[in-house]
C-alpha cells in the first residue's frame, strides 16, 4: 500500500517568538505540514488527542512540564511519534538533551545565537533541513517493514542513495592489506552521532591500549556534556580534549564544540593534541577532515579512521590521505546510519576497507588494533 502524505509536526515551546519562527521555517518546507504549536507539554498532549502527528519540535525548559517530562508521557501513550529537541546553548541544557536523546528523542537542535534574526532563522532552517530528511527516511522505512509506504515531497532533499560497495548482510570486507597494528582511532561523526557512540565506544575494552580522538559535530558545551555522559556507560576514560593533553592509552579525547583540534608532536616524540581557533572546514567547527590530517601525519600506516552516521562530506579528504599512508578506514553502513551522507562520501571515493553495522564497528577496531 502506497500513501502520499506530509509529515505532520506538532512545534512546542514557550517562547512565543520561537513557535512563530519555527512554524515559518517548516510551513516552507515540501512535504511538511504544521499541525498545531503550544506553549508547555501539557497542552502539547491535550492536542495530540485530537490532531495526528508524526514528528513534535520540543523545547526542553518549559513551565507546568518540561521536554523531558513532556517526552516521558508521549513515549508511553505516543511511542511511533518523534521528537526534536531544540535545546538552548548552556551546560542545564546540554545535560537535559543528552537524557532526552536517551529516553528516545530521534536528535536535537541547539538553539542559535547568530549575530543577526535572519543568521538564526537561517541556522534553523538548515538545521532542520538536515535532520527532518533523516527522519522522514527512517519513518519510510519503518513504514515498509509494515506494509506501507509513504510518498512526500521532502525527499527531494534526501542525500546520495547509492551505495555500491555495501553488502546488504552485515559486513563487507572491500580490501584489508597487511599493516602494522593500529596506535591510534580517530573518529568522525555529525547527525545521530550521540546516539551513535552511546551504543558502540561502551563495547570497547578498557584494555584497548591506544588513544581515540573524535570530532562531533557539535556546538559548544554540549561537547563537554558528551563526554561526561559517555565516561559515565564506558570502561574507557571520556574526556573533552584541552591543549596540549598528552594522548594516553584508554582515553577517548573529544573536541571542544566552537574549536579545531589536531595532533602534534611535543618532546621525546610524545603527542599531543592542540585546540585551535582555525577557521571552519567544510562549514564545520570541529572538523574532521582537519583532524584526520593530522593523524595521517603522524601516524602513517598505524592509525585507524572510522567515519560514522552525518550529513555531508566532512572527513573524507582526510580519511583519503590516512588511506594513502596505509591507515585502516571503517565506516558505518547505511542501515545503521540516521543520515548516510558522510560514511556514503567515503565509501563512494573508493578508501573504506570494512563497512560495518553500528553494533559491529567496536569489534573492527579492535582487530584493527589487535592484528
């Protein structure tokens, strides 16, 4: 059975300006229909009684019930709708969108602080361009699985379908040459990365014995945020990376939201990673590629690259001069992934040598660093 339909959200927050903007910015949008705004949880569930919704926006500090409380009831009387959470950039709301995502909400947006209303609004749309894709794909698929298939404009948006190397049983080995073992994993990451990472780095073992340094696409606080909430669920030490920390065996360096982080060589050929304030690479701080490159340099042959769930192409210039030097590339398949763009990119130029299901990459690294 064949439907056509718009993907209907419900917008809930209490700042009457930010219910307006973001009405606008999706009323805009093909294929989306604004159901309905309110200005707390509780009257946002009054309506989902009568109105049909597929997807809520959520702000998460809101009088009489907040987003966590608010997401708690909908999960319980609501489970097959989603949730965006749109998050205000402080450290309360940083900690609150990290349980929002573990109660189940499908990502979040923060909320911006551009110079000029038109800069946010500007933000926002893309913003949501990015992850209502996502969502739209992952609803289809569910869909399918029943039976049903939903046909709606917004996938005029979707990213690169194609995946030509990827097996559709688990996962496909391209090439695996002889090399020396694996000093180091760097990681890159954007849109379902929290998610993400929450399920894989906890199957590493403390005794892995080589550093992880990762870029996610993130803004500032938020990261440090991150890091608090994996160091909690990992045998592995979770950090935010700050300049000039040593890179040790067992630790998982995170970079700071707002800032560039690269390796370097200190004295005694120890390394360190430096933060930086270097300007934006493919419109993104942290950038992965920017990392990437670093680990290529002093790492040639002995590191391994993994490039997970995200939109667009980040990484994948750095991943090719890790490939170069002999590196080891491993990236998330479609299946697994929110949005396929980012591991797509890499396995598309030709570089990945495992393409691995989300569950399955803390096995590849391990006999990347093992073997």
């Amino acid at each position: 059975m064949v439907q056509d339909a718009k993907l209907r959200v419900l917008v809930v927050d209490d700042t009457v300006i930010y219910r307006k903007i973001l009405s606008e910015i999706l009323t805009d949008m093909p294929g989306v229909e604004v159901v309905g705004t309110a200005c707390n949880g509780r009257l946002a569930l009054s309506k989902m009684i009568s109105v049909k919704v597929d997807l809520v926006t959520i702000d998460i500090d809101m009088p009489e019930m907040n987003g966590l409380e608010f997401l708690k009831c909908m999960k319980t009387q609501w489970p097959e709708i989603g949730a965006v959470m749109v998050s205000s950039l402080t450290r309360k709301g940083g900690e609150m969108t990290m349980k929002a995502l573990e109660l189940g909400a499908f990502d979040f947006i923060a909320k911006p602080q551009q110079a000029t209303p038109e800069e946010n609004r500007i933000f926002l749309k893309n913003s949501f361009v990015t992850l209502l894709k996502a969502f739209a794909r992952q609803r289809e698929v569910k869909l399918l699985l029943k039976g049903t298939s939903i046909h709606a404009n917004f996938r005029k948006f979707d990213d690169k379908q194609s995946n030509p190397t990827e097996s559709a049983y688990g996962i496909e080995k391209v090439r695996r040459p002889r090399r020396m073992r694996s000093e180091i994993v760097g990681i890159g990451i954007s849109t379902g990365g929290p998610k993400a990472l929450t399920r894989m780095l906890p199957r590493l073992p403390s005794t892995l014995n080589v550093p992880i340094v990762i870029v996610q696409h993130m803004p500032p606080v938020f990261t440090q945020t991150l890091a608090k909430y994996l160091n909690e669920r990992c045998s592995l030490e979770v950090k935010e990376a700050v300049d000039g920390q040593k890179l040790l065996p067992n630790m998982v360096l995170i970079a700071p939201g707002g800032k560039q982080m690269k390796i370097e060589s200190e004295k005694k050929n120890n390394r360190i990673v430096r933060i930086m304030d270097d300007p934006p690479e493919n419109n993104c701080k942290p950038s992965v590629d920017y990392l990437f490159r670093s680990i290529a340099h002093y790492y040639p042959g002995r590191a391994t690259g993994v490039i997970m769930t995200g939109m667009g192409s980040d990484g994948v210039a750095g991943l090719k001069l890790m490939k170069r030097t002999g590196c080891r590339i491993i990236a998330q398949d479609k299946a697994s992934s929110v949005v396929y763009g980012m591991p797509c990119e890499a396995v598309q130029a030709g570089i990945v040598d495992i393409v691995s299901p989300l569950d399955l990459i803390a096995k590849e690294i391990l006999r990347t660093v093992n073997d």
